[in-house]
C-alpha cells in the first residue's frame, strides 16, 4: 500500500499569500505546485497544502503543528515572526515539560506549537491533534483507532498525566506515533477552552489504488460522516481527504481541469476509473 498523507490548510482565498509568508519565515522551503485553488509548500522536511476555500472554514488550534527548534536563537526568531499580527496563547517562556516553548496563532489563524528541543527525523515539523474538553480521554482510543487504518503504525511516546491529576489512571497528556512513516502528535487539555476539529485543519490521503481509497475511505469513516468531494469526518471529528495520486497532476491540466471538476463536484467518494477516462 503506497499512500501519501500531509497536512492540510484552507484559506479565505488568500493560500498565496500565505506561500510568501512562510517562505519569509521558515529557512528552508520549496514551493512544489501552485494554482488557483492550491499551492503546496515543503517547509522543513514537511509537506503542507494549503487551499483557497472561502470562509466556509477556518484554521484553529485544535491541530498545530510542532516544531523542533532546536537552537534558542531559532526558537526567538520563529516566536517573533510568526506572533506578529497573530495571538500568544501561551508565551515564550519556560515550562515544566521543557526550558523554551511557546503556543500561538498566526496572522492566518494557523496554530505553532514551538519547542527548543530538536527531533531526530527528517521531520522538523509534527501536526498535533489537540483532545479538548469532553474527548481528552480518548487519545489512546484514537492511536489505536489510526494504527489499525494506516500501514506501518509505530507509538514512539506516550506521557500520562500525574497521578494527582484526579483523572482516571492512564488518561494520555502527550502522545507521539507514526503513520506510514509520517509522525503525529496527540496532547490533551480540559482548560474548558472552544477548540474542535473543523476542515479548516484537515490530512490529505493520496491513493494509488481504487482499493486503498476504498480502503480509507471505509475504514475512517466508520462511525463518523462523509461528505462531498472526497471528504469525510472520522469518529473522533478529524477531517480526511482521500484522493486518487494523480488528481493533483490533472489538476495542472489546462485542457483537463473543469472536467475534472466536475467529476469532482459530483462525487462522495471518488471513483479513479471516471478520471482516467478524461
């Protein structure tokens, strides 16, 4: 099974200015494509996209995502650059988990978790899925929910709260896995603060099979709802997006696009067979 999964962004029609803000932000970046509708950027060994969606949808903190820093000049930098015109939800500072960090919201309302401790992958980069409220005890369920879904599932750190918590024993604070070779991370809070899963935020599956769309689209589904285009809502509220591999490279097609929207546009779950036969 060969799949392709990264995160995802929409944008109230203004993805392209974004592109240029983190180019300006991040060190190390590659614009991969750009049209209309997407662009789709590599920021430090991750690969985001970000869509022109309207504003239908907004990012929030339920998902951020993590960096490493590693260097304090590094964490400074990235603190000041992405806090301008943006929120602190939590300040540059010392905490007890470690000596710098930082939570805020960017100008575009995507969320940054900023750590100065680095990470041993390629990877500098981790979308973090935030359990709030009603669903911080179900991080444990949700790994292992998504282990089972995706192939080469791997939990590489699991923090449980103290036992003075007044949680149930094992409740999960902090949780690091992987999917398919792509890191994850899972925090949980009951501050009482307003954050769900909305497809502001939400994981494009690239497929190159009709049976691994079939495949995802069954198996994340369950229990959750689908939508339009592609589109569904797992069971814990995490939007997914499972698309043939080649639809991007279609996408590009002058001579092909609008009728690949369409097929698109008509679609719940998308059949590769009526795209190829454009």
């Amino acid at each position: 099974m060969v799949t392709h999964l990264y995160p995802c962004i929409w944008f109230d029609n203004n993805a392209k200015e974004a592109v240029a803000f983190y180019q300006s932000v991040f060190r190390n970046t590659e614009l991969l494509h750009e049209t209309p509708v997407v662009s789709t950027l590599a920021i430090e060994g991750t690969k985001f996209m970000f869509m022109n969606g309207g504003n239908h949808y907004q990012p929030g903190p339920a998902v951020s995502y993590f960096v490493y820093c590693g260097s304090d000049e590094e964490i400074e930098r990235l603190y000041k650059a992405l806090s301008e015109d943006g929120t602190i939800m939590m300040p540059l500072g010392k905490y007890e988990w470690t000596s710098k960090y930082a939570f805020i919201s960017d100008r575009f309302g995507v969320a940054w978790q900023l750590d100065i401790d680095p990470i041993n992958s390629y990877q500098k980069i981790v979308p973090t899925l935030l359990f709030a409220n009603e669903k911080m005890l179900q991080i444990k369920n949700a790994i292992n929910f998504y282990s089972s879904v995706f192939p080469k599932p791997r939990l590489l750190l699991e923090a449980p709260y103290p036992q003075d918590s007044n949680l149930p024993e094992h409740t999960v604070l902090f949780a690091q896995f992987k999917l398919n070779d792509f890191i994850f991370n899972a925090t949980s809070n009951d501050r009482g603060d307003a954050f769900d899963f909305t497809r502001g935020n939400f994981f494009m599956i690239e497929c190159e099979t009709q049976k691994e769309i079939d495949h995802y689209w069954d198996k994340l589904g369950e229990n959750g709802h689908y939508d339009s285009c592609g589109w569904l809502a797992d069971q814990y509220g995490v939007s997914w997006r499972i698309i043939p591999a080649i639809l991007p490279q279609l996408m590009l097609d002058p001579d092909k696009m609008q009728q690949v929207t369409n097929v698109i546009l008509s679609s719940q779950k998308i059949q590769i067979e009526r795209l190829t036969g454009i």
